[in-house]
C-alpha cells in the first residue's frame, strides 16, 4: 500500500472551560481527544457521529484551521504543526473544506467571481487567465460562466452549494474536507451536490474527509468509515463491512435508528436510553458505558482502546459477545421504481 | 365523518412584488387516531398549510379560499378569540425548534400549567399535578426535578419532550406536528417518534405531520400527501406510495434518497430546482425537472386523479407505466 496521503495521530483537542470572575480555568471540554486515522489519495472517509461527537473539530485540526492540544497531523509526509505560517499556507493549497451553510461562507459584497479567484490570486495561479479559470471552475461544477458577475443571493441553496465547491476546486487540491457539506439541502438537490463530489472524485483523483451526522449519505459516499462518540473513534472499517456487521453497540444503534422508507418492514429496533453526556465531563471508562445495555462493571472503569481484526476495528471490552441486531431481510427490488428512476439519472 | 376536512384551501401572501400563493387550493382529510404526513421540500407550502389550520398565517398571508373544517365546525373565517379558545385545547402543535418555541424565562413545568389553566377551570395546585403527570407521560427522567428548571438547562431531545407535554396536556383532538425530529440527532428522533406512535395510541388523536423526510413518513405515517410548489402532487396510504408512486416527483424524490440496502453507483437526482414563487409554470409546476413529460404538461395544469385504492395523483401521464413511458428529452430542453 502506498503512504496515505493524510495521517492522523494521537489527534486531541481539549477547550478550557472558564469560569467565575477571574475566568480560571474549571475544566475542559474534550472535543476529540487521541484520534488515530489515515486516508489514501482518491479515497473517501466518512466520519459520523451525532452533535458534540468532535467530528467538526476533527474535520478542522486536519487541515490546522484549529491548532492541535496534542497528537500529529502527516500530509503527504509533511507534519503540518511544523510549518511556519508561508508553508502552512502554501501547503493549503492542497487542502480544502467546503462548509455546511451555504449561505453564510460565501461573502455576500463580492461577485461569484470575485469569491472564486481569491484563491488564484492569494496562491499566485493562473496569473493572466483567472477569469477564464473562473469560467472553467463554474463549468466543471454545472453553473454558466455568465454566473460569476453575480452575487451569491441571486442563487439558490444548491448553487451557493457548488459555488462553494468551486472555489474549494479553484486551487486543484488533493484534499476536500466536506463538514455537513449536504445537509442543508433538500433531498432532490442533495442528491445533484452528492452526484456531482462524486465525478469531481473520478475526474480529479481527490481525497475526500466527509463529514456528516446524515448515515445513509456517507455509506453512499464513503469508502471507509470511523464512528465517532465523544470525541473518540469508536469504530472504523470500510463502508460495506460497517453497514453489513457493525460490531460497536453504539454503531448497531445509530444504525436501527436510522427511519426506513419502508413502512411495513419489520426490524429488531435498539432505542437508546438517555442523552448524550456532556463532552466536558465524559463518563469514566468506556465513554458510552452510560448509554449501553451490554455495560458490565469493567466497562466503567477500563477505557477501551482501538483494537483491529480483520481490518475492522473497534473500541469496545465485549464486541465479541455482542450479537448485532438482526437485519431485516432486503426488501425485494422494485424493478417498476428502477426503471421509473433511472429516466431522472443524468 | 373525519375530524379534520379540508377542501380546496389556498393561502397568500402578500409580498412587494405582488401577492402569490403559498398554497394553492389543496384538500385532504384526517380521521381520529390516524396520522397523515405532508411530504415536500422547502417552499412547497407544507407548513403554510399547518399554519392556515391553525390560523397562525400572520398579517402578511391570509387564507384566499377554501374550508377548513373540524370536527363539523368550519374554521375559515372564525373569529380570533374563538381560535384561541381551539388552539391548545382541542387542536395543538408542536414545531420543529424546541428552544425557540419555549420561553426561556420561565420554568418547563409553570409553561405547561399555564396551558393548562388557559382551557381549563382548575386551580393552580390541580394544575401542578397534571403538569408533573404528563412530564412523566412523556418520560422526562427525575420529573419532579426537572418541573423547576428552565429550558436552557434540558437537551434538545428533553426540550421537545415538554413541547409534547404541553401540547398534549389539555388532550387535543389533533396534534399539529412541524419537522417535529428535524433538529434531533438521529438517536433521539427514534426515540420522540416511538414516544409520538405510543401517546397516539393511548390518546386516538389525530396527527398532522409536516416533514421532508420520507424516512420519518414511513415510520409514522398511515396516509402520505406529497407537495410540490403549493400543490398536492400525490396523495396515497403509506405503504402504496413507496412501492407505487404515481407522480415523477415522488419517484424522483425516493430516487434522490441513498438506499440503506443497497449500493447505488448514482442517486437518481432530479435536475434543475423547484421554480420560484413567480415563475410557476402554466401547466404542471413540475413539467420542467420532469424526464417524461410532454407538450400537455407544459400547457394544461392537471387535477389530482383519482387512481384507485384511495391513490391520488396529479399527472397527465399517470398511473406511471414503466413500459411505455419515454424519457423526453426534446420536450425538456424546450422547456
């Protein structure tokens, strides 16, 4: 296997949490705390996790928006903590982000292509041809070259959307973090966004972080994925071996929690009890022990570690006693639905 | 008889470019204990419809025509303190942010026994007792407890758990639901819809839900609408309308949505947007992002149809016959 194009270790951020007159510091908030990944180049990582999980943070101390409490972040080799601010800007220019609202990340005074070659000119790119690199950029993501004397209020949620893909394209990276990039879109123009990341991949050879609280989105989109609660991985597989044998309680619940659209089927549902607790005083030991119906006494006391089988790991004491839920049987294939829905694939 | 009818409502707004309609001349119905979802994107009119029922429009929309009416009585038109006297007691709703929708100044429980003493004659202390009961009902952990607290010390999910009680604490005929899962993490929305299915069960209330989520129309739903651009599109029992859409848009829409089960190289994602408020077309609003339709599409607006089996849909070319149907890619590049 070649290097991976991007290594995660050790990653932690803990938040000071202030408090009283003079602000000492009471605490901290463990956002994401000793996280392990790696990702090739032209593959996709999904990470999931619901609100609070770290996975933002995650998706940030990747790129070094946000500086590290601890751990290492490798890209293509380079350690980014190394970098002086010249080198961890040119260095940017290989990763990206695309954020989830697309109404606030574009700036609202300048035109479309003001926004787009801001990068070029930051980056010294094209220089002398940037509008016509502006026209390319627009083509490659469905809108007209026309659209770059605009302003972002004159389009919709799903232009601003590829707007914003646009301008993470600008500077050919190899690297895209999409932080909730669908989320705010409604399903039929999520489904033009998702089309479109995906031949920009193909096309282009890039590297996605996909990050999203949406699971039905990354399976479709991820090549592997990690799970995420409170701030740890709590288990990591490719996409097809997650979904088929989920071995962390917490994935087998986040998994039957997902609505169906099937209404008559039948299936083993695993309602967790409770909330999440607060990532500034995460529960001892293993941090879903709370929450989990298989907690034995160990669990709240020993935190598990990562471990790996069968290129699938897990962080949990007991997964090998712990059966996942049985999946209903795969709803037999509409064949009239196909047909209908493959007139609309473009 | 149903408990809610409502027939032929259309609701504008008034805007500085003109009035337009939100909905446009929409009818259904829901009988006691079923559960009917409006299913559709943003702007198709779905919570303008909840709140013309509800007589929440507001001073810039009012309801152009139709009835509405509930339990035999027509709403339309009603005078406002009349309204009040209806809302919270025999029809209530629940919207999709819960912080915004409680008053952060005061404590969970004193905002259910205002409810409470708003419809009904009971002192203050019977009051107390049937807010800290339905707190239970809805199962908020250590009730007595959380009784005291203000909002912004409970959970999103904890927060939506009072919404619930305090809608459903005078036992409303119908219960209103906006998005009531939308802003929940995925966890927490399995559990608010059991507790939805199972209050329903014990209380034979009607439900009205308003989502964009087919996956929660299929947890919950008995009977489905789907809108688009201030129309019912397709109208059906739940489980016909996942395994026999009659409409291309709800074709389009199952399409855009990954599949669980399955993997798919390409969602089928239906090209082009919804049109803007002005620039709805002659014929069916959808005949522009439609692959199959054709020159009576552009032109002709069509009814909602009946196809049998209680299934509605407002297509020329429905019942859809995969067969015989054609991509049209002619007709929609002239549109």
């Amino acid at each position: 296997m070649n290097a991976p194009l991007l290594e995660l270790s050790g990653l932690t951020k803990h938040y000071p949490v202030r408090k009283g007159l003079f602000s000492r510091i009471s605490g901290s908030v463990r956002a994401v705390d000793g996280v392990d990944l790696s990702l090739q180049s032209g593959q996709t990582l999904g990470i999931v996790g619901e609100s609070g999980c770290g996975k933002s943070t995650l998706g940030r101390l990747a790129l070094r928006l946000i500086e590290p409490t601890q751990g290492r972040v490798l890209f293509a080799g380079t350690d980014l903590g190394h970098l002086g601010p010249a080198d961890l800007r040119a260095q940017r220019r290989q990763m990206q982000i695309i954020f989830q609202d697309p109404y606030s990340s574009l700036n609202p005074r300048m035109t479309v292509g003001q926004i787009l070659s801001e990068p070029l000119r930051l980056h010294r790119l094209h220089l002398g041809r940037q509008t016509q690199r502006v026209a390319e950029l627009l083509h490659t993501v469905g809108l007209a070259a026309e659209h770059a004397g605009r302003y972002p209020h004159e389009f919709s949620g799903g232009q601003r959307q590829r707007i914003g893909i646009a301008r993470a394209l600008a500077v050919q990276p190899q690297l895209i973090v999409c932080d909730e990039a669908v989320s705010a879109l409604d399903v039929s123009v999520q489904a033009q966004v998702l089309n479109l990341l995906q031949d920009l991949q193909q096309q282009l050879g890039l590297a996605y972080i996909f990050i999203a609280h949406d699971l039905a989105v990354v399976k479709h989109i991820a090549t592997q994925i990690a799970v995420m609660y409170l701030g740890r991985v709590v288990e990591l597989a490719d996409t097809q071996t997650l979904f088929a044998a989920p071995r962390h309680p917490y994935t087998q619940a986040l998994l039957s929690a997902i609505p169906l659209t099937e209404p008559n089927r039948q299936r083993q549902r695993l309602l967790l009890a409770g909330d999440l607790p607060s990532p500034a005083d995460p529960p001892p030991g293993c941090r879903f022990h709370t929450r989990c119906e298989h907690a034995r006494p160990t669990c709240s006391q020993q935190s598990p570690t990562l471990t790996q089988q069968d290129g699938h790991a897990v962080a949990c004491h007991f997964w090998r006693d712990i059966k996942a839920p049985i999946r209903a049987p795969n709803a037999a294939i509409n064949t009239r639905l196909q047909r209908l829905q493959s007139a609309f694939v473009t | 008889m149903a408990l809610l009818e409502v027939t032929g409502l259309s609701t504008h707004f008034a805007t500085e470019a003109g009035e337009f309609a939100a909905v446009d001349g929409i009818s259904f119905s829901i009988e006691a204990g079923k559960t009917l979802a409006i299913v559709g994107e943003s702007g198709c009119g779905k919570s303008v419809t909840s709140l013309s029922i509800m007589g929440l429009v507001g001073p810039a929309g009012r309801v152009a025509a139709g009835s509405i009416r509930f339990d035999g009585r027509e709403l339309a038109g009603l005078a406002p303190a009349e309204m009040q006297a209806l809302r919270g007691k025999a029809m209530a709703m629940i919207f999709q942010e819960p912080m915004s929708s409680l008053n952060p100044a005061f404590t969970v429980g004193e905002q259910i026994v205002e409810v409470l003493l708003r419809h009904r004659p009971i002192g203050r202390q019977e009051a107390q007792a049937l807010a800290l009961a339905m707190l239970e009902r809805v199962r908020i952990p250590a009730p007595a407890q959380r009784f005291h607290e203000h909002p912004h010390k409970l959970s999103g999910g904890m927060r939506q758990r009072v919404m619930i009680a305090m809608a459903l604490a005078n036992s409303p005929r119908l219960l209103i639901a906006d998005e009531p899962t939308t802003a929940l993490d995925v966890t927490i929305q399995a559990q608010i819809l059991e507790l939805m299915k199972s209050l329903q069960q014990d209380s034979g209330t009607a439900v009205l839900l308003i989502t964009h989520d087919l996956g929660v129309v299929a947890e919950v739903a008995d009977e489905v609408a789907v809108m688009y651009a201030g129309r019912i599109v397709e109208q059906a029992p739940v489980a016909a309308l996942f395994s026999q859409p009659q409409h291309p848009y709800t074709v389009g829409l199952l399409g855009s949505m990954p599949h669980l089960d399955r993997t798919q190289a390409r969602l089928s994602a239906i090209s082009g947007q919804v049109p803007g408020l002005f620039e709805r077309p002659l014929g069916c609003s959808f005949a522009p992002r439609c692959p199959f339709a054709v020159a009576r599409c552009l032109l002709e607006k069509p009814p909602l149809m009946e196809m049998g089996g209680q299934h509605r849909a407002a297509c020329w070319l429905a019942p859809l016959d995969a067969d015989a149907l054609v991509p049209q890619a002619s007709e929609r590049a002239l549109a």
